[in-house]
C-alpha cells in the first residue's frame, strides 16, 4: 500500500507545469498523489489531508508570495486533527533576493519540515520524504507504547 500525498499550489499562484512535474515524480516514486492543481486555499489542502488520510502535505508556490499564503497552515494542520501531518514547501517563496537560509528559517519557524529552493533535484525532495515518512514511522509505535504504559499505571492504580 502506498502512502498518500497531498500536493497543490498555493494562494493566487497558477503555475501549473512545475506542479504535474512534482505530480509525475512522486507517483513514479510510488506514492498516491492528490493534486488539487493551482490556486489553491490552506483549507483545500488541509480537508483533502483528512479526507484521504494523507501522511505529507507538500505546497508549491512560484510567484513569491508563499510566506503570506503559507502562513497559519500548520496551526490550522493542528487544529483539524493533522499535528503529525508532514508540511513541505518548496519554489519562489519570497519577492527579491533574499538570503535563502533565511527563507528557509521562516518557513521552519511557521512549521514546515522542510524548505526547498526552485532549483531543488526532485529526486533529493523523494528521499526526503521517505527519511521523514521512516523516521516518523520509527517514533511513533515509542508513543504509543508510552501511552499504553501511563493507561496500564493508572488502571493499576485505581484497582490498588
């Protein structure tokens, strides 16, 4: 079974080519890609996110305005019940030239895993996600045992 994306351009932003060229790379990468396509509002991606169960929501965006289209996603990501949702970005985020690390540091303190400028090898964003999607995957049967424990304690507790 493959594990589902949800990728589209963001806000005002209509290129479109740069998003069937990411939608081409990961289904042949094996992954089930949702692309809602262009123009596309944070709450597009988000209820496509929950309604498909999707593991990764990767935003495009060209035309320099991803830093105030993008801004709230992850809170909102958070509030629909995604918090472990993996958030990537990636194209023209800003107007002008701008220090990358920089860029790259905002997008980060808005929450996005990762940050990639237009030039980015696709194959580098695949492996990318594999690494998150394992590391996470990795992680999480240590919080789910943990939970267990503090249920398993509190339920020896209250028949003590």
């Amino acid at each position: 079974m493959s594990v589902t994306i949800v990728l589209g351009v963001i806000g005002a932003d209509c290129h479109a080519v740069g998003n069937k060229i990411l939608e081409h790379t990961f289904t042949e990468a094996g992954f089930h890609v949702v692309n809602l396509g262009v123009l596309c509002a944070q709450e597009e991606f988000i209820h496509a996110a929950v309604e498909t169960n999707a593991r990764a929501i990767l935003v495009s965006s060209l035309y320099g305005h991803g830093e105030i289209d993008c801004r709230g996603l992850k809170g909102k990501c958070v509030e629909a019940g995604l918090p472990d949702v993996l958030l990537y970005v990636g194209g023209n985020l800003v107007v002008g030239n701008h220090d990358w690390d920089e860029v790259r540091l905002k997008f980060e303190e808005m929450g996005f895993d990762r940050v990639y400028p237009p030039s980015v090898p696709l194959a580098q964003a695949v492996a990318d996600l594999r690494s998150d999607l394992q590391r996470q995957h990795e992680r999480r049967p240590a919080a789910v045992f943990a939970s267990s424990v503090v249920v398993a304690a509190a339920a020896t507790a209250d028949t003590g």
